[in-house]
C-alpha cells in the first residue's frame, strides 16, 4: 500500500483563547459541531504576541487565537512550513462566554 497521508495530534486539547472579543460568538457557535475543522493562519506581525496564531472557522471568520499555552510550538511547526490545523472536540456556553476547545493536528 502506498504511503497513505496520516495525521498525528500534537496538541490533544486546547481552550481557543479571544473568542470573547468576537461579536455574535454564541450565535455563531450554535453551527459548530465535534470535529469540524479549524484553520490555523500565522499572524507574526501581532504587536501583542510575536507567536500568535488565528484560529478561523470553515467560512474563514477569524474566532480567536491559539492559546498562548501552545502556540509558540504551533507557530514553529507553522514557521517550518508544516501543514496543522485545529479540530473542534468540545464548545459550552458558560452565561455571555463561549468557550471552543480544540486539539492541534499535524498532517504529514
């Protein structure tokens, strides 16, 4: 059999950090379900963190950011050319607050 592509996880769960600052983030929320596919997208020219990246849904809405617990390593894998992206494993809704967990996935 050839080399079928795989994916490792190398982050197993990771809360999205800045979706309090997205407006209607409940409301957009409600559309995400377990496993939906997240896009990771290097924002190094970020003033406030020089290994930031966005975290963007399927319609290409920027929904937060890879929290500041991993992202330097996802950032070098992102820097190094690697393709990763982010898969939705939990959301609640904790009164005005959404909260999106997300596991990091390395596609090799």
């Amino acid at each position: 059999m050839a080399n079928a592509p795989k994916s490792i996880r190398v982050v197993e769960n990771t809360t999205v950090a800045g979706t309090r600052h997205v407006p209607a983030m409940a409301a957009i929320a409600e559309g995400y379900g377990k496993g939906d596919r997240l896009s990771l997208v290097r924002d190094a020219a970020n003033p406030h963190d020089g290994w930031a990246v966005e975290v963007r849904d399927g319609a290409d809405r920027r929904i937060g950011y890879v929290s500041c617990e991993c992202n330097e390593f996802v950032a070098r894998l992102i820097d190094g050319g690697k393709s990763v992206e982010g898969r939705l494993t939990d959301k609640e809704q904790i009164g005005s607050r959404t909260r999106l967990v997300m596991e990091v996935v390395l596609n090799d």
